[in-house]
C-alpha cells in the first residue's frame, strides 16, 4: 500500500495600483494510488481546505494590510518591501503503512524579518487518521524520556560547536516545551524533532531539527 504523491500549486504576485504588494505561493499534496480510499479522500481533503483556508486569510486579511503598508510607505517616503506568504507542504517520508508531510510556512510583513512556522502530521494509509507519536514506540516505552535526553545530549554537542546558537538554558527549555514540540517520520526507524522559533533559540537560529532513532 503506497500512495503517489502530486502537488497542487497557488502562485500569484498581488498589486496595488500597478504596484507589486504581495507575494503569495501556496504548495499542497494530492495522493492516490493503492491506498484506501478513506485515506486518499481524508488526507486530500486536509491540505485542500488548508490551502483554501490560508488563501482566503491572505486575500481578505493579510493583502488589505500589506496595502495600507504600501500606502504609508509611499506617503512617508520610506521604502517598501513586498509582502510575502509562503507556504509548501512536502512529503518527508513515506511506505506501505505512513506518510509523513511537513508543511513549511513563511509570512513576511515588511519587517526586519519575516516569520517561519512548521507543521507536520503523520498519516495511516489505511485508516486515514493521523498517528500519533507514541505509536513509533513499543508499548509502555517512556518515549517522552527518550526524546527529551537524546535532545539534551544533542544540544550540548551542538553547543560545543556553535556557542551562541541556543538560549543558555535551552535544554531546560526543551524538556519543559515538550508538549509544542512538533514531530514527524523521517527515514526508516527515525523520526525528526523540531521546536518552534525562539522557544530554545533566537530567530536566527531558525528551526532547529533533532534526528531521533526509534527504539522497538
């Protein structure tokens, strides 16, 4: 049971009076193939009214303001910089059982730097249903533990590294936002560990990821 994965695609530059105000790109998985067609319909479905969701946010929403940005700038003088919204969901992994799609957002609203935000979901291929982590875990394991110290001891040898990349009490910060961490499949037996922007790190740092072996 393996699903064939297409894209669907929303690129558009906005303008406002001849002017270029906004970018806008949306990126969406299409599956079908010999997968159930609960699957298929559920996990369509899902990307389909995200797409539509953030269309219609960045349409009714976020161009308005990016227009009356433009305005201001131009009135003032000052230089304007195009908008942006970005958003790609990619399948990072895949076999006869999951599928794991990470989705990739970038908003930038003329500032000194633009906002970078992830997603992602692992999928059933014959229930249609998200899976949750601790399915990937043998039953009873403390993967929470497991997780936690492997992020820890990854931390540290990165910092040995790089020195300034973390907050200074960033593995305090991991173990105590675990829950907001998000996750996803990432090869065979590995799964992939990533906290949002400056919960353990500055924006510059961006979304830092940990590659965790799976223990049966």
């Amino acid at each position: 049971m393996y699903a064939d994965v297409k894209y669907e695609k929303t690129e558009e530059l906005l303008f406002d009076n001849m002017k270029p105000v906004l970018e806008l790109r949306i990126i969406w998985p299409v599956i079908e193939g010999n997968i159930t067609k609960k699957a298929e319909y559920n996990f369509n479905s899902f990307y389909l009214e995200n797409a539509k969701t953030a269309n219609k946010f960045v349409r009714t929403e976020f161009f308005p303001k990016a227009k009356i940005h433009c305005s201001e700038c131009r009135k003032s003088g000052f230089p304007f910089n195009v908008h942006s919204f970005i958003r790609e969901t990619k399948t990072a992994y895949s076999d006869c059982q999951y599928l794991s799609a990470v989705t990739d957002t970038y908003l930038f609203n003329g500032g000194i730097h633009g906002i970078h935000t992830k997603f992602a979901k692992t999928w059933d291929l014959q229930t249609g249903t998200s899976t949750p982590l601790r399915a990937f875990f043998r039953k009873g394991f403390n993967y929470r533990k497991y997780i936690i110290s492997s992020v820890i001891r990854q931390i540290e040898q990165i910092k040995n590294e790089k020195k300034d990349i973390f907050y200074p009490n960033a593995q305090y910060l991991a173990a105590k936002n675990f829950s907001a961490a998000g996750w996803y499949v990432s090869g065979i037996n590995e799964i992939t560990f990533f906290y949002p922007e400056y919960v353990i790190a500055s924006h510059t740092a961006g979304i830092i990821e940990f590659k965790i072996p799976m223990l049966k």
